[in-house]
C-alpha cells in the first residue's frame, strides 16, 4: 500500500526500515520518513499520520512491545 505519494514509497518500506532498528531507542516519525524518503523532511505532510500508525503497530517498536507499555509519552497542553 502507498504511504507517501510525494516521495513515493509503501508500507513495505516503512517495515523494512523499521526492522532496521534494534529497538534501543525510541522511533520518531520523521526519521523514518527520512529513512524512506531520502529527504531531509515530508513535502505534503499527509503521509507522517500513516507512518506513525505503522511504528504502532510493529511488533518491536509499538505500543504493545514490553518494553514500551509503561513508557510516558509527554503530551503537548494546548488548551
């Protein structure tokens, strides 16, 4: 499936640079587009939602790995 039309790459790049990483650190959106991408950041935009729903979903760096379910993720106050 197509992940990024602007810099067109699909879901299979987005796991195959995911694998890439040991799992040591934590994985950022951007640094995977870059990974797939070649850029130094997204052009559009639309595409770093999906990405990031991937990351969630990989089975080392998701939310449900054990290493990451007691993790804090500070949230931004904009109220």
């Amino acid at each position: 499936m197509h992940v990024c039309f602007c810099f067109q790459f699909n879901d299979k790049a987005v796991k195959e640079a995911l694998d890439e990483k040991d799992g040591s650190e934590r994985v950022r959106t951007r640094d995977v587009h870059a990974t797939c991408s070649g850029a130094d950041r997204p052009n559009c935009g639309k595409c770093l939602g999906h990405i990031d729903e991937l990351i969630q979903e990989h089975p080392v760096h998701g939310e449900n790995h054990p290493k990451n379910r007691n993790k804090i993720i500070p949230t931004l106050n904009c109220g």
